[in-house]
C-alpha cells in the first residue's frame, strides 16, 4: 500500500453547516442556503436534497409543500469566511503545510507524520469541537487520491458529526472501484459521458486504462488524472495563489436601476482593494450592463479600454469605469430602450506584479497616487471597508447599521435583497449573540 502524502479536509454542506452553528433550531430541519440575491439555491444539506432540490435550483421553482417545509437563509460570506479562516488556524497547528483549496477544502501535508490517519481524525475533532464544522478526510499519495478519499468517507459516513473514524479514508489505486467516474477529480461531465460509452464506470476503470489511450483520445490533463489515480504525484501543493490574470466584481442587482454608477463605482472599488493586496496593478479594463432577460429585455453591452501604464490607483480606474459606462448608457438611449439596467459588472484585466512594470519614457507609475492608496487600505483594514473612499464612494448615507462598514450606501436600489440574511456573529460588534 501507497503512503500517503496529501490529505483533503472539507467541511460537509459548508455553509448549512455554518449557519446551524449559531442557530441550533436548523440542526434536524431541511435548510438551504440561497446564492446572489437570494436566487438559486447554493448550498444543501441531506434533508433538504432528500425533498428533490438540487444545487442550483431556483428558490421560486420550489413547489410550496416543499417550501414550507424547508428553513432558507440568505448566504452570509463574512461569517462563512471568518469560519473558514479558524480552521485553517487548526489545520495549521497540526499539519506541517496546508494549502486553502476553497472556502470549505484545504489539502495538507501528510507526509511524515507518524499516524496520518489519527492526526486527521483529530483535525477533524477538533474542528468539530473548536469551531462547530462536521468535517470528513481523505487521504492518498497522490492530491487526487486525496479528493477520492474525501469523497468516499463523506459516502460511508453520511456526513454524520458522529461518524468518528468513518469519516477519514485512505483512499489508494486499489480501493478506488467504489467511487463513480463522474466524482474524480477532473473528470467533469463532458468526459464522464465519453468515458461511460467506452465502459468506464468507476475511478478504478480509468486508472487501469491504457496510459496512451487516454493521452491520444482525452488529453493531458485527463492523462495526468489517470498518473495521479495510479499513486504518482503530478504536482504538489500550492501554497501561495497564483497571479491572477483578471479581476471580476459583479452583481445581478436587487432591482432594475436606470442609473448604474453607484453600483459600478462600488464594484470597482472592491475590485482596486483586491488588486492592490495581491501586489497587481491592472493593464486594462472592461464594462458590461445587461437588460432584464425575465422582461424581454436583451440589452447586453460592454466596453473595454487599456490604461497607457498599468494602475492600481482607485481613482483612475473610476474615471475609465464612469467613461465607460457613458458610452453604454449613450448606446442604450439611442436604441430607444426604455427598461432599466439588471446586471452589470467591472472587470480589471491584463494583471502584471506591481514590481514588474517597466516604466517608459512616457508613462510611469504615479507614486503620489500609489501612497495615497497605500494609506487608504491601511485606514480600511482598521477600521473596515468604506471607511475611507475616492470622492463619494467612501460614503455610508443613510441606513446604515452600528458599526459597519461597507462600500457605498446600504440602501441602494440595485443592492441584492437578501431577505433571510443571519447576523455576522463573529465579525460584527452589534451582531454578537446575547444572552439572557
């Protein structure tokens, strides 16, 4: 038997499991978790797709006896991060490396330790106990094997916070005939139907498939899932985030507006925060507003422009963003649409490392602009986002609940409705449970 080197440690129905552990009253009750704008559902937990529902289902397809009988929440991503962000803590403290996969996933190194599987076991105990998550691992020589072992113990344990020992597995080249084809790492839909027709049905099948068969018919990436399926490491863990090559902030908003630069404006904004704490300045930038698909309207334009020297001053991507956005609303107008704008969104894009921008004879990096950034994201990280902003964006008007903070106003029309939204327990000072 292969010895591991990789584990997974994935929390189970991440963001239901989040939400029960500040409202007990969900534990036992079919609960979902609603995406942008309390639209799709995102998150589910057993009960709940044992009703029918799916990932992805919109909440008003939900037939109204299945309706009433399920607990819907709006998602919350400042508690689900900040919970997130704990168990890396415990990770952290008993695994030598640990690579953030996703909010709820986290690969760690396994490698040396004297009893892999106990040391998960106890991660996952800990997590249990510390923060309240239901976890399963899994464990291989490989990352792949690692993904399969995650899934297999989530299979054999039920996602049960009882489960114990059920709820780590080593997964190995040969003990992998139980996992489906379609649940291996990289697999995906488009290749588990070609694969089916061929008579793969099981992870087990595609390892023991001709290696050149699947190189020539399927690809390289395909190929280094099958090396990686048989206990060969095609790669290891990543434990900085790779550059970006672009930036996206979006929204389908709560309401159709007829002006959308408040929107614009806070998007660019959060989109400048991110580029500037991963150490990236934008070359270009990219505009779009859609219509209203649900009233007939099938508006969509964007706008794209390049900056004459990579940026990473707020101000002037707001002023392409709001010349941008000019020309579509001008585009609009004289197309005689009369419906207002659904969705909209900023993109940066042509992302270089700050430090590896070659200035020439013309254009160079603005250091007064880039210092004063540098302050405004420090007096941000203190005190919160939308302390301090370019112009108005900075500014909370109105409605504003005590003590947060976020970009531009709380009540605008084109904010998400979020009709079942829970407190941020950990991450908000009014928000923290009381007791009585």
């Amino acid at each position: 038997m292969l010895p591991p080197r990789f584990g997974l440690i994935d929390g189970n129905n991440f963001y239901v499991s989040c939400e029960r552990v500040f409202d007990p009253s969900l534990r036992g009750v079919p609960t979902v978790v609603l995406g942008n704008g309390d639209g799709c559902c995102i998150s589910l937990c057993p009960l709940a797709k044992g009703l029918g529902l799916k990932i992805g289902t919109p909440i008003f397809q939900v037939p109204d006896a299945i309706r009433k009988k399920i607990q819907v929440r709006s998602a919350n991503f400042a508690l689900y991060g900040d919970l997130s962000a704990r168990i890396v803590s415990v990770l952290s403290d008993l695994f030598p490396r640990v690579e953030v996969y996703s909010i709820d996933e986290n690969f760690v190194d396994v490698e040396g330790l004297k009893d892999p599987f106990a040391t998960c076991l106890e991660a996952r105990e800990r997590i249990l106990r510390w923060v309240g998550i239901p976890c399963c691992a899994g464990i291989g020589a490989t990352r792949t094997l690692a993904k399969a072992g995650n899934k297999m113990a989530k299979d054999r344990s039920k996602r049960a916070a009882n489960a114990g020992a059920l709820a780590v597995f080593h997964a190995t080249p040969q003990n992998i005939d139980a996992l489906a084809v379609e649940d291996v790492w990289g697999v995906g839909r488009r290749f588990t139907a070609r694969l089916n027709a061929e008579g793969v049905k099981s992870a087990a099948d595609l390892a023991a498939l001709p290696a050149d068969h699947v190189r020539a018919r399927y690809g390289v990436v395909l190929a280094r899932t099958q090396t990686e399926l048989r206990g060969v490491p095609c790669g290891d863990l990543e434990l900085e985030e790779p550059n970006r090559k672009q930036l996206v902030i979006s929204r389908t908003f709560g309401r159709d507006v007829l002006d959308p630069m408040d929107a614009l404006t806070t998007f660019t904004t959060v989109a400048c925060e991110k580029l500037r704490s991963r150490g990236l300045a934008a070359g270009a930038l990219w505009v779009w507003l859609d219509g209203n698909p649900f009233k007939g309207d099938t508006f969509h334009a964007s706008r794209a422009v390049p900056f004459p020297f990579p940026t990473r001053d707020t101000a002037e991507v707001l002023r392409a963003v709001r010349f941008l956005a000019k020309s579509i609303q001008d585009q609009a107008s004289r197309s005689g649409r009369s419906v207002p704008f659904k969705r909209g969104g900023v993109g940066l894009t042509d992302l270089v490392r700050a430090e590896d921008r070659q200035a020439d004879l013309f254009f160079g990096p603005d250091e007064k602009a880039e210092r004063a950034m540098a302050v405004l994201d420090k007096i941000n990280a203190k005190w919160g986002r939308g302390t301090v902003g370019v112009g108005s964006v900075g500014w909370r008007v109105g409605g504003a609940r005590p003590g947060e903070k976020r970009v531009g106003r709380r009540d605008a029309q084109w904010r998400p409705t979020l009709k079942a939204l829970s407190p941020s327990y950990t991450t908000k000072w009014s928000d923290l449970l009381r007791v009585r």
